[in-house]
C-alpha cells in the first residue's frame, strides 16, 4: 500500500490517496519540545512518534515531498519515495489548520498560530545554529581572508619597493620575492647592514648575485637616508612580513580543516583548490549538487556569459586550472583532463556531503590513471580544420555611391 506521508509542527501524519488521514501520531505541543524533534529530523535523528508510526506500516511504500526526510528514511532502511508535485500532500497542507481544530488539539485558531510562531522561532534559531556549526562555512571564509591578505601584501610590497627604492633600488631589481624582499629589509635597514652571509645562507640568494649587489652599494643611484626614515622603512616590511606569516598559518589550518572535512576532494585536488571550490559553490552542499560540467567552469563565469552573448568559444576549465596536471598540460590536452578531474571532484563532494567513507586514495589513482591515458593518446596536436568561406563577395562599388540617391533620368528610362 502506498501511504503519502508528511510530517508537520503538530506531528507525523499518514494519508490515502484521497487525502484521508491513515494513521496520527502527536508531538507533545510545547514549542520548545517540538522544534528540538525536527532539529534533530534534520541531523538524521527520528521522532518517536514517527519511529512508532513507521513500526506499524512496515509493509508499506511511503511517499515524501522533503528531499531531507526522504534521505533520513532511506537510509533507516524504509521503503520511501521522494515527489516534490505530490497533489495529496499539497491539499492537506492547504487545509491543515481546519484539520487541527477538527482533531481538537487546539481551543482555538489564535492559540495554533501562537503555538505556530514561537516554535518556528525557536526552530529558525536551531537551524542556523547548526549551520554555523558546519567548518565548511569557515573553510569559505578562510579563502575569502587568503585573497584579501594577498591583495594587502601586493599593494604594501609594491609601496615598500618604492620606499626603499629611493635609498637602495638595486636591491628592488635584485629580488623579486616580495617576502624575502621584507624580511632582508627588515632585518637590515641601511644598505651598509647587508651582508654576504645574510643574502646567501638566511635567504638562499646565489652567491654570485650577492657578490654583485653588495658591490653595486657604493655605486648605488640610492641617496643615503636619516636613521628614523630608515626606521619608518624597517616597520614598514615587518607589517609584511607578519602579514606572510599569518597568511602561511591560515594556510596550513585550512588544509588540516580540508582533509577533515572533505578528505576525499583532497585526494583528487590540493586542500587550497578544494577550498576555493567550496567557496565558489558557496558551501559543500551546493558543490556536491553541481554536476561535474559546472565544477569544470566554476570561476569561468565571466568567459561563460562571453559565450552566451557574442558566441564567443566556450571556456574549458575555470579555477581548476590552478593544478599543475592541467596548466602543465599541452593546449589540446587541457580540455580532456578537466573533464577528468571535475568528473572525479563531483564525485568526492558528494562523497564528503553525505559523509561516506574516505575513498580518496582511489579517486586519486583513478585520477592519475585517466590524466595518464589522456596524455599517451593525444600526444600530438589535432589537425585544425580548413575554413573556407562560402559567403559571396560583395559588389565592388565606388567610393560615395553607396548611398547615391538615384536619378530622374534613370527612372524615366526605366519607365
């Protein structure tokens, strides 16, 4: 027998096709005790209310219109199916408050949309106090704080060099490294305080470059500067250099904070670029509802919409591109390996959203297996097509008769 089932702030209720109510099973109506019952619903944890009404209809196919109740069933092994259209379903919610009072479990309308409010309330702030306990919502913030701390580091590096550019610009040219440029300023200060020792053995410049810079001192273009301008200088790359600190700290969180939370995205794609993913989507939920044709362009958008409106060709990969296997690849062989690892990331998000087992050792191997076949089938580049256009050429015509007006005189011997 099919049974259309629904469960409500009053409690679980089974129905016919026609819509009659089959069986009943009543939460104790206190707000605060029947918000905590569909709080926990939605972690997976059944009523018992409807572990009882459940028990008596074993035989029975369930049909649901919640996409989460339906999961939450299958996977207690009951026989459940999911339409979100489902007609009957639809006409009880739209009469429900006429069927309360018919049950009497309320005096009146007003004490029901009493009760009605303050438990959703209370059930409003439960759900979103799980959702701040989700870390995939931190992991998205992180990113956010990894791209913000880059472009700080960016603009102070850049006005650090033209600082110091004005004291010492040999040394601006010689390193490139904005971090490495912060802390040799940092820990030196006046040219005269850079060392051969300090360039080679702390910062791992070579030793001919060294050798080069500190010879190029006395001929610097670099006018000397006062003790305290120097000073101002000195705090101005130990901000920087802290800043790098902090980044490499929020990097190395977010990867242990990776690997817990989506272990099988790790093992397809580095923990950054999985995070970055993640925030992308918005949260690990949505990723895993994406299709792997959508994870394959993810970042692209701005390319996409190109497409759409001048017809422009389609982009290949997104910020996938950041993986070495891809931006190594040759041009030809990129498009078949982001389809690999995107085909591969749908299939671990969805693996870490509904918390299966860590299966990321496979995933990698079948990742590596499939870039590998990739790259020993087309190790040549395709033949790019012949164009040939069949338009027909356009009439050769003077210079300031396209737009003539024509002459009486032509329109007379026509006549």
């Amino acid at each position: 027998m099919k049974i259309h089932l629904t469960v409500t702030l009053v409690g679980p209720f089974a129905l016919d096709d026609e819509g009659n109510i089959i069986d009943a099973r009543n939460f104790e109506l206190k707000p605060q005790i029947v918000s905590d019952k569909l709080a926990k619903l939605d972690v997976g944890e059944l009523p018992k209310e409807l572990e009882d009404l459940l028990k008596d209809h074993k035989k029975d196919q369930f049909i649901v219109q919640n996409l989460n109740l339906n999961r939450v069933l299958s996977s207690k092994g009951v026989n459940a199916v999911i339409d979100y259209d489902d007609p009957v379903i639809d006409v009880f919610h739209k009469g429900f408050i006429d069927n309360v009072q018919n049950l009497g479990l309320f005096k009146s309308r007003k004490d029901y949309i009493r009760f009605l409010r303050q438990t959703i309330i209370l059930l409003t702030r439960e759900r979103v106090r799980q959702a701040a306990e989700k870390r995939d919502g931190l992991i998205v913030h992180a990113i956010e704080t990894i791209d913000d701390l880059d472009k700080t580091i960016n603009l102070f590096s850049n006005r650090l060099r033209e600082f110091y550019g004005m004291h010492f610009p040999e040394l601006v040219d010689a390193i490139e490294n904005h971090n490495t440029f912060a802390k040799v300023v940092s820990e030196t200060g006046n040219k005269s305080n850079i060392s051969k020792k300090l360039l080679v053995d702390e910062f791992s410049l070579p030793e001919k470059k060294a050798e080069t810079l500190l010879a190029s001192r006395n001929t610097s273009m670099g006018s000397p500067l006062l003790d305290q301008d120097i000073l101002i200088i000195q705090d101005q790359a130990t901000v920087i250099v802290e800043l790098f600190k902090r980044r490499q700290a929020l990097e190395k969180w977010m990867e242990e904070a990776m690997t817990a939370i989506a272990p099988n995205m790790c093992g397809v794609v580095n923990a950054l670029l999985g995070a970055r993913l993640i925030s992308l989507a918005g949260s690990l939920r949505n990723l895993a509802l994406c299709p792997s044709s959508k994870i394959q362009i993810l970042g692209a958008e701005k390319a996409l919409y190109r497409t759409i409106k001048t017809g422009a060709p389609p982009p290949k990969h997104g910020v996938i591109f950041q993986d070495s296997r891809l931006n190594q690849a040759k041009w030809w062989q990129r498009g078949k390996i982001a389809r690999a690892i995107s085909g591969r990331l749908s299939i671990a998000a969805r693996m870490d959203f509904f918390e299966a087992e860590d299966k990321s050792e496979t995933l990698a191997k079948e990742v590596t297996e499939k870039i590998a076949e990739v790259l020993a089938k087309y190790p040549d580049p395709p033949e790019r097509p012949i164009r040939r256009d069949h338009r027909k050429p356009k009439p050769y015509l003077r210079k300031g008769t396209q737009n003539r007006p024509k002459s009486s005189s032509s329109s007379n011997k026509k006549r």
